[in-house]
C-alpha cells in the first residue's frame, strides 16, 4: 500500500466515526427533550405539592372586611297585655269581696249553680232584651254538661265566675280537693270561653283559710254577696225575690240569685226595671272590683267589702225541707248541695 492509499483510508475511518457520534448526540437531545415533556404532562406526586403562600395585604394596603348579611332582628316579643281590669283588681287576690263601693250606683247581678239547660238561656236572652249584664257562678260539673250554654253566656257579654266542680262544703273539704275543685274548674271554663276566671264564690258563701291561700296564689278573688234574695227557699216566690232585693238595694250592691229557679226568672225583668229607675247601672263583679281599687277607702266602709273583711262564716244551715227546692236538674249527683 502506498503512503497516500493509507492516509485516504484513516480520513474515511475518521468522517464515518465522527457521523456516528453525531447521531448519538443528537438521540440524547431528543430524549431528553421528550422526557421533559412527559415530565410537564403528568400529575406532580404528592410530596411535590406545595401549599400556597396566603398573600398578605403589604402595610400599604388596606384589608377588605366582608360585612356580613344584614338580616331583619325580630322584634322583641311583647308581654301580653293583662285582660281589662285585671292590673286593678290583682290587689283583691286572696281577698274576700262582699260589696262595691259605695260612692257610686253600680250594682251586680249574680247568679249561682248553672249552666242549666232548662233556664240558662233564658236568664241570657232577658238580660239581653232589658241591656244589663250579670255574672254567672257555674258549677264544674254542670259545665262539663253544658259547654255550648257556657259560651253563649260569655259571648252575650256576661261573666263566668267560678263555683268549685261539684259544690263541696269547704269547711269539711281537705286544702288538696278545694285546690282541685278551683283550678281545675277554672281549666275547664278557660278551655270553653278562651278567657281565664279570677273570680270564685265558696259554696254555700262559706270561707276558709284555704280558700283565702288558694285565691292568693292562684289570683283569684272570693266573692260572696251583700243581698241574698233567697230565691233558694221553698217558700221563694217572684214577689219574694223582688221584693228582698228593693228592700236592701244600695250602691256597689252584690246581688245573690240562682239560675236554676223559675221564679227568679219570672221576677227578673221586674227587679232590672226598678233598680233602674232608681238610678242605678248593671255592671259585672269584676267592674265593682276595678271601682273599688280607685274608690276612697271611705267608699267601702260600712258595707262588709273588701275594705272591712269579714271573719271566715260557718256553712248557712239549711231546713231538710228545702233541700228538694234546691235541685239543680243539670247534675242531680250535685243538687243536694246546692249553694244556698
């Protein structure tokens, strides 16, 4: 081989060696470019997560607080209004009541153990027709009986006293069942009429010192009477009973009359038309009682009220022979003990 044959052979070993490792660079630069790719189209591990810097305000700006949403604040729940005349006569609670003042002319009709069915809306529709109002001490049981007498009586614009369930003598009745016998009463006609009684007649007018208590903490007042009628008699007839009430008629006058008797129906009409023409005005108890808690104490002297309570009475003995009188056709288990 000659010297110029082996040069040309080294410089053709030389190009072709040098191409071959031009094509390897060239490999490794796409590689590597397609592996970076790769790597920014996958999802980063875990451990490369980082959790982003909160940006905070720098001190030259002002931070944005969100006020919350303004809402409408309810209005404060207002106390319910006390029931006409209740705030006046609340200082009556626990206390005996015979009479109104005597400043005015004002006098209460009252009638004791109804609803009956046989005269109840009777008594209603005369008082009614002659435009007075009364107050009706109902018996429990009666009312029980009677629901719907209770509350046309109520809704004529007459007032519902309370007259125990079943007409026990308090003074042989237990602190316990005299408790039962007001309030659970007084439930039951709040039920019926929508309105709460505050007022309560002993039967037979007798009182106790657990009545008084009863009264005071359960906000009722004890209503007795300064004019007993004695209608609950046998020998009552219409003139008796009109003429017993003209005979002691006078200002703040409680009027004492049964709902179960015929003639006290019968004189009723009678005994409205001339207490009127003596100048006086119908009023329920509860208005006498709101009379009273602005009179002078000088009105109620004299006359048994509030003002001059009376000391706790014995039941009023009634005759046997007059019992049968007293039968209240409502509740025949309760007429024996009907209020006299």
């Amino acid at each position: 081989m000659s010297k110029w044959s082996w040069l040309l052979g080294l410089a053709a070993l030389l190009i072709v060696a040098a191409f071959i490792a031009g094509m390897k660079v060239g490999s490794a630069s796409s590689v590597a470019s397609i592996m970076a790719q790769t790597a920014d189209a996958a999802p980063p591990s875990a451990k490369s997560i980082d959790k982003p810097t909160p940006a905070l305000p720098t001190p030259t700006q002002t931070p944005v607080i969100i006020a919350p949403a303004t809402t409408a604040t309810p209005a404060a729940t207002a106390t319910p209004a006390a029931p006409a005349g209740e705030v006046k006569i609340e200082k009556y609670y626990g206390t005996v009541f015979n009479n109104g003042p005597k400043s005015a002319k004002l006098v209460a009709l009252t009638f004791d153990d109804g609803p009956s069915a046989a005269y109840n809306q009777r008594f209603v529709e005369t008082l009614q027709k002659e435009k007075a109002t009364a107050t009706f001490f109902m018996i429990g049981t009666s009312v029980m009986q009677n629901p719907g007498l209770v509350k046309n009586t109520a809704d004529a614009g007459c007032e519902i006293g309370l007259h125990s369930m079943t007409h026990p003598n308090p003074a042989h009745t237990t602190t316990e069942k005299m408790l039962k016998e007001i309030t659970g009463e007084c439930e039951l006609i709040q039920g019926i009429t929508g309105q709460r009684p505050h007022l309560y007649r002993p039967p037979y007018g007798a009182i106790t010192r657990a009545e008084r208590e009863i009264g005071q903490q359960n906000q009722f007042v004890l209503v007795n009477w300064s004019i007993d009628t004695r209608d609950w008699t046998a020998k009552a007839s219409a003139e008796s009973v009109h003429a017993a009430v003209m005979k002691q008629l006078h200002p703040g006058a409680i009027i004492l009359m049964h709902e179960i008797k015929a003639h006290t129906l019968e004189a009723l009409p009678r005994i409205i038309s001339d207490i009127r023409a003596h100048g006086y005005e119908f009023v329920t108890v509860s208005k006498l009682l709101e009379e009273a808690a602005i009179a002078p104490p000088e009105a109620m002297s004299n006359g048994g009220g509030a003002m001059n309570e009376p000391a706790p009475a014995a039941p009023q003995a009634i005759p046997i022979g007059d019992l049968k009188g007293m039968m209240n056709t409502q509740n025949s288990k309760t007429a024996k003990k009907a209020n006299p």
